[in-house]
C-alpha cells in the first residue's frame, strides 16, 4: 500500500484528481473552490466529452468528486458524503460520483452503506464509486509517473516494480535531455566537453550504508528535492536519520555523476573526505587544505550532477566554509543539532521523528518474520519503544538472539531491576551496521550538551524531566523557585566547588533546556517539554541511589509548588496528574518515607475535585496499601489518608462506609492522640460533615455544636479551627432550614474574618458571600446584590477570572438577580458563566454541573419544550455519569427537572420524575431531611392537580 494518508490534505486532492483524469477520455479536470469556501459537497468535478447524439444524458456531462484524507472512517460518513452531493448545486449535472478516502474500504462494515448509496443514486440518475485505500493502490500500480510526482522515485520501484522504474527514468531523460533526438546519444555524450560529461555509474567517495533490512520509507523527508538544495535531517540519536540519507542516495544517486559520503563528526574527517573526493575527480593534489578547497570549487561549477551526504555533523563550527554549494548537486546533512547556524540560503530543516505507529508494526514484523512465533505482542513492544527505530532494531536483534517471543521482551523491559543495556544486543552483535547501542547514543550527546553554556545544567536538567511524564512536562514546572533552588545545589555539588552556594536563574535554566534541545535529547514546543521515555530511561539508570533520590524528591517539589499556583483548569489537572503518575512509577520508597510528600495528598484531593470522587477514594486507597508498607500503622499522615478515602467515598455516594470509616477514625485519633489534637477535632468535624451530608442533619448539628465548643476552649474565638467550626455549623443551620440563624451566624464570622485574615483573604470572601447567600435565602435578594458585586470584584483582583470560587460568586450574583427580578440579564450570565465554567474545568467537573443547573433554571421555561427537556435529561445523565444516581447535584437536577415539567404543564410526567426524585432523596438524605420533605410537599401538590393523588 501507498502511505496516502501521510499526504498533506491539498496533496491528496491533487493525487485523486490526476488519477480521475486517467480512469475515463475527459474535456478537463479541475479542483473546486479553495479551502474554508462552501464547495457544494464536492472538492474536484470533471468535463466529460460533449455527447452531441439525440440520446445523450439529459445534461449529466460532468463527474463530481469528493476527496476525504482521514485517519479513521464510519459508515455514516459515507452517507454525510451523499446527503451532501444532493443538497449542492452539482447533482443534477453530475454522472457519476466519485467519493475517494485515504481511508481502506475492504472492511465488511462498509459494504451495506455502499450498496444502500450506489442504489440510492442510481435511482436518480448517477452511478456511485467509492474509491478507497486498495482501489487507489490498483490504480497506481500502472501509473509510475504520478507514484514518482507524489511519493518520489523511490517509490516507483517499490510499488510499480524496477521495470517500470527504470523505463520511467529513461522517458524523463530523454524529455530533458538538450541534445537533439535524431542525434545518438553515445555519441551526443562523446561530443560535450569533457568537464561535462555524464557518467553511467556515478563515482562514489565513502561507504554509503546499506539500508536496513526491514527499512520503513517515510514520505516527505527527501522528495522533490531541487538541484542546489541541501537538506538538513535533524533529530534525537536514533530516529532514522543516516537510514533516510542512505535511502536519499538511493533516490537521487543514478542521476548523480558522484556521490560523495562522510562521517562528519569533526572538520578533520570534513577535509579529509573532501580531498579524497578531489583526488577521484581532478586528479592528484598537494594538501587536503587545498584539495578541499578545489573540490568546494568544482562543486560550485560543474554541470554534472552531484550528492554530498555528511552524516552524524557533531558541531555547527565545524562546517564554517565548508558547506558544499552548486547547483548541479544535492546535500543532505544528518544531524541531532538544531542550531540556527543550520539554516542559510536553499537550505531545508527536516525534524526527523520516531516512526509512525503503523511504520513502527511494520519494521517490528518486517524484523521478525524468519521467526513469527516471537511476534506475539508487537504492539506492545511498539509502545514500550515508543517507536523509535534505533530501538526497535536493537530489540529485535536481541529478541532473534535470544529467541525471546514479545511478550516475554516486554516482561524483561518492565522490570525495573534490568538495566536497558541488558535488554539490547551486545556492541559487536548490533544489527544494520550500527556504531552505538541506544543508551550509548545518548550518553554521547548528554556528555555534549552538558559541556555547552550553560555548563553544568544540562544533565541535572534532564535528571529532573527523567522522572516525569515523557508527553506533558510543563516548560514553567523548571523554572519555578523549587527547580531553581534544587538544580542550584546539583549545579555547585557536580562541579565538587567550595564556598557559597550560587543560585541559577530563570534564565540559565531555559537557556539549558534550549541547550538539550539544540542537541536533540528533548523536544521544546511552546509551553510543553516532551522527552523520549527511553532517554529518561538511560538518564535514571545512570543515577546513584542517593541522587535517584534527590531527584525524585525535587520532582515532586516543583510539581507542588506549580500545581497550587496554577489554577484548577481540566487541562492543568490532567498534565499534573499524569505527571504524578509517572513519578510515582519512578519512586523506590522516596516519597513515603517518613512521611508521605504533599504532592502525593494534592494529586488525589484534585481528582475528586475535578468530578472523580470514586477515582479520588480509590487513589488513597491505594496511597493508603503503599504508605503502610512504609509507616507505622498510626501515625497522622496514614489517618489522615483514611480520612481523605472516606471524605470521597462519601461524595462517590456511599455515606455509610464513609460514616463507619469516619468513626473508626476519631477512634484512632483519640487513642494515639488524645482528645484535644487538632487531628481529633478535625476527623471529629468531617464525621459531622458526613452524618449531615448523609441527611442526619440534627445529629450533624449536636457534634458540630460540641467540636465549637472544645475549640474555643484549646484553641480561643478567633482562632482558625474555631472560625472553620462556626461556619460548618452555621451551614448546617441554613441547610435544615434555620436561614435567619444562618444569616446571622454568617454575618459575624464575616466580620471576625475581616479582622483576622484580612478584606482579600479567600475565607474571608467566602464568608462573605456565604452570609450574602443566606440573606438572599431570609427572602430579600437585593440585599444581597451589592454584597455579592463587592465579594466578586475583590476574587476578580485576588484570584483573577477563572478561579473556581470567582465563578461560583457569579453564578450566585445571577441567581440573585433573578430572584430579584432581573430575569433578563440573570440569563445572560448564567449562560456566560456556564460556558467559562466549561472552557476553565471542562464539561464533566462538578462545578460545570452546577452551572448547567443554575442556567437552565433561569432559562429553561422561555426555551422550546423539546429543547428545554433535552436540556435538562442531558444534564442528568451526564450528572449521573459523573458524579453517581444518589450524589446531591444529581438529585437536585431531577427535582428541578420535575418542577419545570410541573410548571410547563406536563403535570403527569413531573409525577413520575418527582417520585424518583423522592425515592433518591429518601435514600440518600433520610426521610426527615428538609430536601426530602420539600420534594414530598411539591409531589403532594401536582398530584392534587392531576387528580391522581393516592389515597
């Protein structure tokens, strides 16, 4: 098969529109429309030969195409392609249809769409033909001129065979050739300067390598490449680059009159190479200095064809005056730098990647085919490698050596206790002419980059990024004050100084993350830095146990100390937890030691604040089998992990294993503890937290009362235990209905905030607006508005807009607006907050639920009924989903749901939602809480209406 889908989208329309032009005698061809224009369903239409008899086709004299490079196809884009032919203006001109994907066709699901398509326009008149993977490949193989103008000569004697390679060759020199045809070309040769003479069989200087014996070509690297060009093939140690300069040879060296190839690792070997070269073609010379000259020279004259391919260039400066130029050659230099001094006039950067996924299956199976039995799990190999060739080779020709079957190579790669040096074949065994196994590849390069300015960072550097996810490593997680101060330590402990610590800023470390890029060994996009898992890998293997340590600890300082500044944005969350996953991967007891680092806490904490509270409770129970593996059975850190797991079990919709575990805690607290710790009051707090959550609001209430007390009595009135304890109970207060008490409550725990912490601090704001939201529950909502408009405007200046707590306050200054009367403009910011609650924390976190909520309450009953029901079984679903059928928020969207159906007039369906809301809220809350009741009242009152109230 022909990589198509490698293509750039424009190319593949080009391809299919030239291969249209062969399949039938047509007027023209021709693409429609540019890209972003509407195109009427079609990318391409051609004339077909005017039909001037009485039966011609009723004015179908066109062909219509629509062309589709894709990744992965259904069915029903296949019928979206059709539906979109007959809405434009070119189905009744069109005669047949073309619909040409990138896409392979020969799967089974795709034959009763296309049949169901091919008669459905029949019916009217137009023949359909799908063309897919396969049937454009059938096509190809007779067309070797368009297989060499879109995927280069190469290709053409891969996929149409050497015959039609060579004939091809032959067609186009003669087309180009400025001789004459009745002149015989023997003899045209023979007349021309001698200077300019071809040569059948190019003069070669230098071993060009063999290519690899499962060799993947990868499209684009090196087509199309003008006279006079140079490419530059620049990339990490063993992604393929001197294969891709072979197989460059093999493209354009039967063109070339020489070809030219050297190991460019220092000028010394430049010259040399150079004035060998000069010897072959002018002759003997005097030193290399000036036969290197004179070649330079007779590069940059000559009319015969030439190739120049330095390999492996080491350092920029090495070149200086020495770059190869003229225009009858080609050069391509491989290279892991990516300095600018690359770059110049008609020279190309070529960022050579690991293998694409299907090449990478391929090589592997390609490597394994003399023994099939072994390739038992290649995609899992793949993955393991992360498709780097150099890899893939070396374990193929260990696992060939050792007749090892896949599954049994990854079992060796996963443990932990294998060096990757025991897991690739010894140097003198190495496969495809290679110098250097994996790890030693790198450990050259490493040894480089620690050497340029600035010296001394790179490799701690790189230390730090080996412990972390190899895809989603933040560039700022390195520049912050714990990557600074722990690299300043490393910095001044490897060069063995004496003295004063010396600080590293900001900018030596992005100039030292610049470095390992310009040497290839990370990639630095943007704001994401992405590390190959198998230079990581040689990088921890390197470390001593006490610097493996160091390391790991530093890791989790810097994604500490980002995490806590960064925000609570869904993206922010995933990028830091899974590079928490991956350090703890890399952990050997470092970070549960003597105690559990913090990082480990907020990793969890964040998942159940994201929506995961059954993944949240998971996580520290499994935090909590590692920490006493290492722990005493009582400390504080391993009690308060299990209070941490019963806190999100609870919100995952288990209260009583939560409560059971919550009591279990306070005993352990008191026992080995005492009474009056911190840690009892607070495992006593959350106990009351969770019997209220759970509807014992009464018994709730009574506990809460009592921690009040005991904290004034060991901590004092304005201490932050106590403050934390009143606003509890004040909450507990509004929750079972007592809103003036809880407005009062609130009103003096505002004030006391305000002293204590100060007007911005975050618990004085939310103070604030918990008193604002009680005020508007005692009935009186503008009251509260101008309190609400202060709160935000101080979480706008302190927090900044996207801040979970800024968008709460303004979700409830829009509710309190609507109760006030502003209906309109309460709208307007429901929705928009609904939407930034989207865009910051994605659609799934708890918050968003809340919003969606809060915006169909206050739009729902000006909305279409179909629309506004929709709306609201979304919202319950995906709150079902996500946060469990008896969670709070689920519950109150399906009484809210019940009551806009009530109040649209859908009075028998508000009856049935109304009732499963009961049954949840009794379940959940108990039958005495005030929710519970509520919905029973609200039942009560439309079933009186239906006249269907049970007896």
């Amino acid at each position: 098969m022909l990589p198509i889908g490698e293509l750039q989208w424009d190319d593949v329309e080009r391809l299919f529109v030239r291969l249209l032009d062969t399949v039938q005698p047509l007027q023209f061809v021709k693409l429609f429309g540019v890209r972003g224009q509407a195109q009427a369903g079609i990318d391409a239409y051609a004339r077909l030969t005017i039909d001037l008899t009485q039966d011609g086709d009723g004015g179908r004299d066109y062909i219509s195409l629509q062309s589709r490079r894709v990744r992965s196809l259904t069915p029903a884009k296949i019928t979206k392609a059709v539906d979109d032919l007959l809405k434009g203006e070119w189905a009744d001109r069109t005669a047949t249809f073309y619909f040409a994907t990138s896409f392979d066709l020969q799967d089974t699901k795709f034959d009763v769409m296309i049949r169901e398509q091919t008669e459905r326009l029949a019916g009217l008149g137009i023949a359909f033909v799908p063309w897919g993977l396969q049937e454009i490949s059938t096509l190809l193989k007779d067309q070797p001129r368009l297989v060499d103008d879109f995927f280069g000569r190469s290709w053409v004697g891969r996929f149409c065979g050497q015959e039609a390679a060579q004939a091809l060759t032959e067609t186009l020199t003669r087309a180009l050739s400025p001789e004459p045809h009745s002149v015989d070309p023997a003899v045209a040769v023979t007349q021309r300067p001698v200077d300019q003479r071809r040569v059948a069989v190019p003069r070669r200087v230098g071993l060009v390598p063999a290519l690899a014996a499962s060799f993947q070509p990868r499209v684009g690297f090196h087509d199309d490449v003008r006279l006079g060009e140079t490419v530059v093939l620049t990339g990490l140690g063993g992604v393929g680059k001197t294969q891709l300069a072979a197989d460059f040879v093999r493209a354009y060296g039967p063109d070339s009159a020489l070809v030219v190839w050297m190991t460019a690792s220092s000028r010394d070997q430049v010259l040399a190479t150079y004035a060998e070269a000069a010897r072959e073609v002018l002759g003997p010379q005097d030193s290399v200095e000036l036969a290197a000259e004179r070649f330079l020279a007779w590069l940059a004259t000559t009319q015969d064809g030439w190739i120049v391919i330095l390999d492996d260039l080491q350092t920029t400066a090495d070149l200086r005056g020495l770059w190869p130029r003229g225009p009858a050659g080609r050069v391509a230099v491989t290279t892991r730098r990516r300095d600018a001094a690359l770059t110049g006039s008609q020279r190309r950067i070529v960022d050579v990647d690991v293998f694409s996924a299907e090449q990478a299956v391929d090589y592997l199976r390609s490597a394994l085919q003399q023994r099939h039995v072994l390739a038992d799990d290649i995609d899992g190999v793949v993955n393991d490698l992360q498709r780097l060739p150099l890899a893939l080779a070396q374990a193929a020709a260990f696992m060939l050596d050792r007749q090892l079957r896949c599954s049994q190579y990854r079992h060796r790669f996963a443990d932990r206790r294998r060096s990757l040096i025991e897991l690739l074949p010894e140097p003198d065994a190495l496969p495809d002419e290679y110098r250097h196994t994996v790890a030693a590849t790198w450990s050259l390069s490493m040894d480089v980059a620690d050497r340029l300015s600035p010296a001394g960072v790179a490799r701690p550097l790189m230390e730090l990024l080996s412990v972390l996810d190899s895809d989603s490593i933040l560039a700022g997680l390195v520049t912050g004050n714990a990557a600074r101060n722990w690299l300043s330590y490393a910095v001044h402990s490897d060069a063995g100084t004496t003295g004063a610590l010396t600080s590293i800023d900001i900018d030596t470390l992005r100039d030292g993350l610049l470095t390992l890029h310009r040497l290839s060994l990370l990639r630095h996009d943007g704001d994401i830095v992405r590390v190959h898992a198998l230079v990581q890998r040689v990088t921890r293997e390197e470390l001593d146990a006490d610097r493996r340590s160091s390391v790991v600890w530093a890791a989790a300082d810097l994604l500490l100390e980002y995490w806590l500044n960064g925000g609570h944005s869904a993206e922010l969350a995933l990028t830091m937890r899974a590079n928490v996953n991956a350090l703890r991967r890399h952990d050997h007891g470092e970070l549960i030691g003597s105690v559990v680092h913090p990082v480990l806490m907020l990793a969890g904490v964040r998942q159940g604040e994201r929506g995961d509270p059954l993944g949240a409770a998971e996580y520290f129970d499994d935090l909590l089998a590692s920490a006493t593996q290492h722990l005493p059975p009582h400390p504080p850190t391993i009690l308060e992990i299990r209070g941490h797991a019963a806190r999100w079990r609870a919100a995952a919709g288990d209260p009583l294993s939560a409560i059971a575990t919550h009591e279990e805690l306070v005993d352990d607290f008191e026992r080995y503890k005492g009474p009056d710790d911190p840690g009892t009051i607070a495992a006593r707090a959350n106990l009351a937290i969770c019997r209220a959550n759970a509807g014992a609001l009464a018994q709730g209430i009574q506990e809460m009362k009592g921690i009040l007390v005991d904290c004034e009595r060991l901590f004092g009135p304005r201490n932050i235990h106590t403050l934390d304890a009143r606003g509890r109970l004040a909450e507990m207060y509004g929750e079972v209905g007592e809103h003036q008490k809880a407005r009062v409550m609130f009103a003096q725990l505002a004030a006391d905030r305000l002293e204590t912490s100060g007007p911005d601090h975050r618990d004085t704001l939310t103070a604030q607006g918990s008193h604002a939201r009680w005020i508007m529950e005692c009935g009186n909502p503008r009251a509260a508005i101008p309190l609400l408009r202060r709160v935000l405007n101080n979480r706008l200046h302190e927090l900044g807009p996207d801040d979970p707590d800024t968008l709460a306050t303004r979700s409830n200054l829009a509710q309190a607006l609507r109760a006030a009367g502003e209906v309109r403009e309460a709208a307007e910011e429901l929705d928009a907050v609904r939407a930034d609650h989207v865009r910051v924390m994605g659609s799934d976190h708890p918050q968003t639920l809340t919003a969606r909520n809060n915006c169909l309450l206050g739009v729902s009953l000006g909305m279409d009924a179909d629309e506004a029901a929709n709306a609201w079984m979304d919202l319950i679903d995906d709150s079902e989903r996500v946060l469990g059928q008896y969670a709070p928020a689920t519950l109150n969207s399906m009484y809210n749901f019940g009551e806009w159906l009530a109040y649209a007039g859908y009075l028998d369906d508000a009856v049935g939602w109304l009732q499963n809301t009961l049954t949840g809220r009794t379940i959940a809350l108990g039958a005495e809480h005030p929710h519970t009741k509520a919905t029973d009242a609200f039942l009560d009152q439309v079933r009186d209406a239906t006249g269907d109230r049970p007896a």
